[in-house]
C-alpha cells in the first residue's frame, strides 16, 4: 500500500501491457520503501489458530509457536523484517547479529514434530514470498514454493507444510510493535523487580521506575534512576507499588550501565558461577535485595535477564545514589563487639567512624549513632 500510494494514475493496470510497466515501477520502488518505513521497525508475527499462534524463539536458536498471553512479554516475539531479491527475510531481534535469519524449513508431514533449523546468517536466510489472504491475513512462501507453518501441539515446532492453503496455522497477521510488557516479581518488600538486558534501546518506562548501575564497589552497587537505557547495557526495573508488569516504550537512548547481560538463555557450569552475580533476594535472619552468587540449583540465567561478571564481593546490595537497601540501624558499638573490620560506602577501610555516617561490616550496613 505505501508503494502503491505513491502512483497516482491507475490506468496504469488496465493493459497487460501497462501493468508490467507499474510493476517494474512498483519493484523498482521496494528497497526505498522497506529502507524508509519497514526494516526500521519492530513486528510480531502470528497465525490463525486460536491458542497457540505466536512465532517467537525457544530461548536459544529455534522458532517455536507460544500461546499470544504467554509470548507477549517475550523479547524473542519481535522480529524485523528485510528485504533481498524482491523477497522478505525473517530475523529475530534478540539473536546474536550473524546468526539471526529464519533458516531451512523442514517437512511437517516427513518429520512431525521437528522444527527448523537454527538460526542462520543473512547468506543463507529463508527467503519469503508474502501473499494477501482476506483482508488482514498473509500466506508466506518459502523459495520453494511451501507454505510457511506453525504447530499447536507437541514441541510446537515451525516447519512448511502444503497440505491445504489457508489452514489456520499456514496464515499470519503481521503487526507492528512500539512497546514491550516484561514481567514483575513481587519481594518480601513488597514492591516489584526485574533485571532487564535488551537488543534494542528503550526511551521510555511506564508501571515502574528504570535503574541504570554504576561500577560495583565490595559490597554494594549503585544505581541512578533514568528515563531510557541504551541497547545492551543491563537495567533494574522497580516498582514502588508492586506492579505485575512494565511497559517499556521502544525508541532512542543514549544511556549506559555498568551491568551486562545475555540475550539467549546462558547455562552455567559450577566454575561459571563464581564469576556472576545474579538478582535476587537472599534471606537468613533479613532479607536482603540485591545481586548474588548463584546458587546450586540455579544453572541457567534466562534470556533478557541482567547481571554483573565484574563484582568482587560476594553480594552486591542495592544503593540508590546515596541511599541503601536493607540498612540495619545498629550502634557503632554492638557493632565492633565482633572486631571485624569496618569500611565505607566506597569499600574503603575505616577506622575512625563517625556519628551519623553509614557503614559496613561483616556485609552490614549500619549507622553510628
């Protein structure tokens, strides 16, 4: 339609002889219009069918269908769209930047329940024929000729099957997203959490406040409150009134943080460990919010999730610009009885603390009083 729209004189179709020269017109125009108002974007892509029908990733290198109430806070639900040869390749935003193409379809009635293949580079990317089907519906073909398909059942596999055009699952709405859910979990303190790590920047948060870190001192990490956070650089989302969920508004940033993160889900090795420090809460006798050592059973950092592999200390609790999570009001005396040593903000040592000041010890805040 935007190609369309910039050809006023529609004689142009009415001959044979006409058409071919509106459609080397309309081919002609192609790349300008994807350059300029397309591939510049962000789309979800689903099918026809009722439940699930959502075309997103399996955490790793594979297309898999999801149920639309499941896969829309998914990252791995957008996808752009470029154009090669006149045709449409399939790339999904939260893959690394080579191997991000829809690959080799496979054969749903030769190798049921088998998906495509992993993701591939632009070189070799399934190359898409897209066709109208009804008014808000598409068809897409592969080169050759089958019918893109997704699955309901079993592993919920993408393949190509060609048993019947217009079948629910071989239909797609393709449509265009600016904005993402991501879930909130609820704390002890009964506001919500999420460390975020995205492929695209984010200009704007609403139900909750956006947190970008400093580098992180022995014990604790600060974090300053931002409006937007640059792609690929690990945020905290907060909400003071514990929101289920947050939207954050696709667009430009310029903001950086000290924490990284990973776009596909990262399985952790026992010797892996000791290098991350994940977000959680920990609780003994208090509950602490703050960035920790992995535990045992914990040996797979999901996609999108945030977290530092530059900490020294063994947990890094939550300093908002001067102000500390889980701060115990303790006097400076209770507090020497043990005779460990006692250090600042900065995780330098003291040993003259002052009245009023703030500090730590044995992983403790506390003020002098």
């Amino acid at each position: 339609l935007a190609i369309s729209d910039t050809y006023t004189n529609t004689s142009l179709c009415k001959t044979a002889e006409s058409w071919e020269t509106y459609k080397t017109a309309v081919l002609a125009k192609l790349p300008e219009v994807f350059a300029n108002q397309i591939s510049n974007k962000y789309y979800r892509i689903k099918n026809a069918r009722p439940s699930v029908n959502l075309l997103a990733t399996d955490g790793g290198n594979k297309p898999k269908m999801y149920k639309t109430a499941d896969g829309n806070t998914l990252v791995s639900s957008l996808w752009k769209i470029t154009l090669s040869n006149n045709k449409l390749k399939l790339s999904n935003v939260n893959n690394p930047e080579k191997y991000k193409y829809i690959a080799t379809l496979t054969d749903a009635t030769v190798e049921a329940g088998k998906t495509a293949n992993d993701f591939t580079d632009d070189a070799n990317a399934v190359q898409f024929t897209i066709s109208r089907h009804g008014k808000d519906w598409f068809t897409l073909r592969d080169q050759n000729n089958n019918i893109f398909n997704g699955e309901d059942t079993g592993n919920f596999p993408v393949n190509y099957w060609n048993g019947g055009l217009g079948t629910a699952g071989s239909i797609w709405q393709i449509t265009e997203v600016t904005s993402l859910d991501i879930d909130l979990h609820t704390a002890a303190d009964a506001k919500s959490y999420a460390s975020v790590y995205l492929p695209f920047s984010v200009s704007s948060v609403t139900g909750a406040k956006a947190y970008v870190a400093k580098n992180p001192e022995t014990t604790t990490v600060t974090f300053s409150e931002t409006a937007g956070v640059k792609a690929q650089n690990g945020f905290l989302l907060i909400s003071e009134t514990g929101e289920a969920t947050a939207t954050l508004n696709i667009g430009e940033s310029n903001i950086t943080s000290a924490m990284g993160g990973t776009l596909l889900d990262r399985t952790l090795t026992d010797a892996d460990k000791a290098k991350y420090r994940v977000f959680g809460q920990k609780t003994s006798d208090e509950t602490v919010i703050g960035f920790f050592k992995p535990s045992a059973k914990l040996n797979t950092i999901s996609a999108n999730r945030a977290f530092f592999t530059n900490a020294s200390g063994e947990a890094l609790r939550l300093n908002f610009d001067g102000m500390v999570s889980g701060i115990e009001t303790t006097e400076l005396n209770n507090a020497l009885n043990n005779n460990a040593p006692i250090y600042d903000l900065s995780g330098r040592r003291v040993m003259n603390a002052v009245k009023g000041g703030l500090y730590i010890q044995n992983g403790r805040k506390f003020i002098v009083k």
